[in-house]
C-alpha cells in the first residue's frame, strides 16, 4: 500500500500501520524518507501562514520562507533523531524492546500521518487568522501526531500488548 493509503490507515489502525511501515528488516533510508517527508509537508504547511504574516507586518516573505525552510529542513531532522534516541533508550529503561530503527519510524511516521491536519492548520491560519479556529485545528494536529507516536512507540517497545 502507498504512503497516503497508510496515512489514511493510521487514523483507524495506527499500531499495524507502524509495524507494516517498519517491514521485516531496518531501512535507514526510509526512516529519513519518511522524517524529510513529514518535514516537507509541515514546511509547506506554514506558507499561507507565512504569507499573511508578511503581507500583515510589511516583512519580505521570502525571507520568512527562507528562515522557515532552514527549521523545518535541517534542524528539525536532527531534533527528531535526538528526541526519537532518547525516548528509545528510556522506554528500553523501562523494560521496552524497541530497537534504535523501531524508535525512530515510529516517531517519524507519527510526523508524517498527522501532517494532512498540519497542512489544515496552515490553511486555516492563512485565510481566516489567529483565532479560535486555528487553536482547535492546531490542537487537533498535535493530538494526532502524540496519539500517533504514542501508538507506535507502544507497538516497537512493547508489541505483545494490543
């Protein structure tokens, strides 16, 4: 199945999702597909906020969209890989047997199968504002992507459990 089917699939069966994304065996590379993926997305997510910000303030956009691309594209990667690290060696603490590749697909998947409601917030910022609107979509953004890292964190860590 292709990447959007299983976003899709994620809002129903998150576990399985994670543990079919994950495969038989470690796929560096698709770990890092899939963080630049998500990164993208969110990346584009924040134009139409960006734009309205400029046109707002009277700032150059292009700026706003250069400083936003350097976040989310090269430093947000590594604040994944190190928040994916220690989550993986606390749950291990705990008694978790998630492998290092395990930790980190489930933190990066988590990004990806929430971004459709980052790209949502994006929108709602840019045409409506701040407001109550963008608080609640915002808020249901983050929710999925922690009920989403939550769920596969506990598939990777601890897959008896369902």
């Amino acid at each position: 199945m292709g990447v959007a089917g299983d976003i899709i699939r994620t809002y129903r069966a998150p576990r399985a999702v994670v543990r079919h994304r994950i495969g038989p065996s470690e796929n560096e590379g698709g770990a890092l597909v899939t963080l630049m993926l998500a990164c993208g997305l969110i990346f584009v997510a924040q134009w139409p906020r960006l734009s309205r910000a400029a046109f707002e303030t009277g700032q150059d956009v292009q700026m706003l969209i250069g400083g936003t691309l350097l976040a989310w594209l090269f430093m947000m990667p590594l604040v994944f890989y190190t928040l994916a690290a220690v989550l993986t060696a606390l749950l291990r603490l705990i008694g978790g047997r998630a492998s290092g590749y395990e930790g980190r697909m489930a933190t990066f998947w988590a990004l990806l199968a929430a971004a459709p409601l980052w790209l949502l917030w994006g929108l709602t910022v840019g045409f409506i504002g701040q407001g109550p609107a963008a608080t609640v979509t915002g808020a249901l953004a983050l929710v999925a992507v922690l009920i989403f890292w939550g769920a596969g964190l506990r598939e990777v860590a601890f897959p008896q459990e369902r």
